[in-house]
C-alpha cells in the first residue's frame, strides 16, 4: 500500500516527477513543486495528452494561445498534445502536489 502523501522530501532544490504506474500507454506521475516554474527558454510541447490535478497547493500554468490557468487544490484540466504551455508559478510557501495523467488520444 503507498499513499501520494507520504513521502515528500523535506527539501527540494528541484521538482519531483515519480512514476507511480506505466503500462498500455499510460504514465500515471506524482509531480513535487515548491516554488518551481518551467524554464524561462521554452515551452513544454508533449508527444501525449496530459491530464493534471493539483491535489494541494497552487499553481498557474500558461499556454502559448489562451489565458492563463490558475489551480487551486482539486482543479484540474486536460493539455493536448502538442499543445504549448509552461508552469508560471508555484507557491512557494507549501508544497503544490500534482497528480498528472499521460495517455494516447
């Protein structure tokens, strides 16, 4: 038995991405942010949809063509693949806990 909110570093220098499942086509992942943000170069542009829910925290992510989007604990929302987008802001006081979801369309 394994629980998503177990298991957090105390200190994170960096983003933490653990796979939890993989299989068909699939990659279920924990993502770990304190304050993280995508780099300031570019954008990510992912070969798979990508479904993420913040289960605590908050975070804004921005897309290349449309508004940005602010999540709040429970939030969530589907990417395209493909589809341009960057974190803008995590909090940095608290841990912000994704739940993200990969898979073909």
């Amino acid at each position: 038995m394994n629980n998503i909110f177990e298991n957090i570093p105390v200190d994170l220098h960096s983003e933490v991405f653990d796979s939890l499942v993989e299989a068909n086509g699939v990659r279920i992942e924990r993502i770990i942010s304190r304050g993280h943000t995508s780099p300031e170069s570019g954008w990510y542009e992912q070969p798979r949809d990508e479904w993420v829910m913040v289960l605590r925290g908050k975070a804004i992510i921005v897309f290349d063509d449309k508004s940005p989007v602010t999540l709040r604990e429970g939030d969530y929302i589907n990417i395209r693949a493909h589809e341009k987008h960057r974190v803008q802001w995590t909090d940095p006081d608290q841990d912000t806990l994704w739940l993200a979801v990969h898979y073909e369309s």
